[in-house]
C-alpha cells in the first residue's frame, strides 16, 4: 500500500501539478496561497492514501484538499474578509467572460495561467521564471541553472513576481487577440522552456519527462488555435520545433537508459508521423517573417531530413546558426554553432571558438561547454586535455543520465592506447 501510494503521488504531481495550482490560483488569485496549499495536499495524500488507499481520481482530491487547506488558511488570518474583498475586486476571482477567439476549443487554466505570468507589468526574465515554477512544478534552483543565475538571485525574482501581479490586479485571464502581441515573445519562450525542461531535464534521474513534453506542445498547440487566423509564424514554428525535437525522444535513449548522441541513434527509432506534421510548418514558418523559433525549426528539419547521419547537410546548419546568431545573439546558440562549425570544417576551428566562449565567461557554470571542449579534444587525439574538460563537465553536471554519458567519455580517453 506504501509504495502503491508514494507512486501514485509521484505520478499526479509530475502530471499534473500545473494544472492544480493553475485552478487554484483561478479559486483564490493568490500565487503563494496557490502554491502553499498544493503542496501541503500532496503531504496529506502521502499519509492519507497509504492508510485509505488512492481514490478513484487523485488529481481532484489534490484540488479539493488543496481548496480547503487554502480556505482554513485564510481562515486563521485576522484580514480574511478584507482579503477575500481585496480578491474579488481586483477581478482575480470573478467568473472571467473569454473573449471570442471563434474556435471550438476554450483556453484551460494553464493557458490563462501562462498569460498572466506573462503580464507585460513583469519583467520579461520575471514572466518566464514564475510560470515555470508554477506551472511546470520546476523548483528555484532548476529555474536558476536554466537562466544561468545564482539561486539567491532567481528566489528574489519569484517573490518580486507574485507581489506585483497581487498588488498591481494583475487578471487571470486570457487576453483578448489584439493583446496577444505584446506578451507573445515571453509566451513562447515558456512553452519552449517547459519542453526542453521534459526533454533534457537539468537534474534527477529521469533522461526524459515526456509529461512536460506533451504539456509543452499541447500548449502550444492551443496558443495557433488561439490566434488564429492569423497565426504569428513563430508560434507555428515552435510547434514545429518542439514536435522535430520530440519525434527522436525514444532513440536518445539505449536499453539501460543512457544518453545516446545524435550521430550515433538509429533514425528509425524517430517518430515518422511527428516529422510528417512538421515539416510543413516549417515551411509555413519560414514563408513570412523569419525568427528565432523558426531558425531552430529549420535547422532540426535539416537533421529530421537527413536518411544517415553522414548525410546531413553541416554547411546548411552552420549558415542557419549564423542568421540565428544575427536575430538572437546568446553564448549558448553560439556554442551550438562552434559543434556545427566541428562536424563542417573539423574540430580545429570549433575549438578555437569553444576557447573563445569560455574566456569570455559567459557560459561559466555550464557544464556542455567543458563537455564540448572535451569531445573536440578527443576528436583531435588529446586525450589527457579531453579528460581534464570532461572532468570539470562532470563536476557541472546534475543530470544523472548526462553524468553517465560523460562518465563513459571519460574512461575512454583515460584508457591506455592499444
């Protein structure tokens, strides 16, 4: 009954814990209520449903536990009718009219959780931030590695995050098309952070939360519906990406579970059905205004195309990173182009940008830049360099199935030479 229940709470919050507090936050227009009383409902199941066994549907006994927790919360505090007052006049608990989008399906909680983290009243470092912690149940210390920034620093941007969207009124709503703009960057952003957070988690020990995957490009998926007819071409482009992304998910992987690299999966393993779908977007993304989204979406097509690896046209991709790197400048876009740079011209002048990356350091703490150097050495037959870089990638690393990856690296330049 123990381990039947400790699954089960397991399972219910890696499903659905963004759903769960995006209806609490719809019940009481609090974040930390929210968020509070959530968690305080999975520590109850815990107990409970070892003793009582799970029930017939534990994502809304989480709700309805959760509701009451926040209820008894607010409760024992001395304001509790001035706050329900402050709630429902600054229009965070009213039943919300949405506007009229003409499509069948209706925007959930999620989606209007998303607009609402993403109120141009945020700072947009801020907007991405919260909705990864409240929808995708990230903790601080995942969103801070993802940003690149100290723990302290993201901790301090949440709190300031909630505050502002309690104090300012900010709704919980959809907002209406001719809105939509205005928070459509940080929107996008979200939903692609959700997916690379299932697809390369950045610790634990799952290689692939294909939970936040399927959350991320169905999502995006309703965002097209949303904003149809006029459909931006980078909201397309993202569901194009993400689905070129997922379709290889079950070849990254080898029997035991382990990181298998791109140039090494068997392509027949890639979800044919997925590729089909958006290659076609692709297309459609690149036929307008080209951006950031679209740019990647071209350069996964580039792979998803190729029948062998040795078939990939490297030339094709490096050109793609060099407009990439003109729309967006990043050190991480960068770093990708220097590995596309290796496998065009060879791992010399990769490595010499790899070098110049990290004497800049901006990609300092970032563990597939040392990882990188070291592949590249490798390559170039300096073995005893390749183990000092994939060393300082492993002390980087929190991913458990990437510190195995790296691990194997390791004792490869290590062994002697036949």
């Amino acid at each position: 009954m123990q381990l039947e229940a400790n699954a089960a709470v397991e399972a219910v919050y890696s499903s659905d814990w963004g759903r769960i507090v995006a209806t609490l936050i719809r019940s009481f227009g609090d974040f930390e209520v929210a968020e509070e009383a959530a968690q305080e409902a999975f520590a109850a199941a815990v107990d409970q449903w070892r003793e009582g066994g799970v029930p017939d549907s534990p994502p809304a006994w989480i709700i309805q536990t959760a509701r009451h927790k926040a209820i008894d919360r607010l409760r024992r505090q001395t304001r509790f009718k001035e706050k329900v007052e402050s709630y429902a006049a600054s229009g965070l608990i009213q039943t919300i009219e949405e506007p009229n989008y003409d499509a069948k399906e209706i925007p959930d909680d999620r989606l209007r959780l998303i607009f609402t983290c993403c109120h141009p009243a945020l700072a947009p470092e801020a907007q991405v931030a919260l909705t990864l912690r409240t929808l995708g149940g990230l903790q601080t210390d995942e969103i801070a590695r993802a940003f690149l920034v100290p723990v302290a620093t993201m901790a301090q941007r949440l709190v300031r995050a909630k505050r502002k969207i309690r104090d300012a009124g900010i709704p919980y709503s959809v907002p209406d098309t001719h809105e939509m703009p205005a928070r459509l960057d940080a929107v996008l952003t979200v939903i692609y952070l959700i997916f690379n957070e299932g697809y390369a988690p950045t610790q634990g020990g799952k290689p692939v939360r294909t939970d936040l995957c399927a959350e991320a490009i169905r999502l995006g998926r309703m965002l097209r519906i949303l904003m149809a007819p006029q459909t931006p071409s980078e909201a397309t482009a993202l569901v194009a990406l993400m689905l070129l992304h997922d379709s290889r998910r079950e070849a990254r992987l080898d029997q035991s579970g382990d990181l298998v690299v791109l140039e090494e999966q068997d392509r027949r393993r890639w979800d044919q059905r997925q590729i089909e779908e958006a290659l076609p977007l692709v297309d459609e993304a690149l036929g307008s205004e080209v951006g950031p989204f679209a740019l990647q979406a071209a350069i996964s097509a580039v792979h998803c195309r190729a029948k062998r690896p040795e078939d990939t046209d490297w030339p094709q991709i490096v050109k793609l990173y060099d407009f990439l790197e003109r729309v967006q400048p990043s050190p991480i876009i960068s770093l990708n182009r220097a590995v596309a740079v290796a496998m065009a011209d060879g791992p010399q002048p990769a490595l010499a940008l790899i070098d110049g990356l990290a004497a800049s350091g901006e990609l300092d703490g970032y563990h597939l830049l040392p990882a990188a150097r070291a592949d590249l050495l490798r390559r170039l037959g300096s073995r005893a360099e390749a183990a000092e870089s994939y060393a300082r990638a492993l002390d980087l690393v929190t991913n458990d199935s990437e510190r195995r990856f790296l691990e194997r690296r390791l004792r490869e330049v290590q062994a002697p030479n036949d």
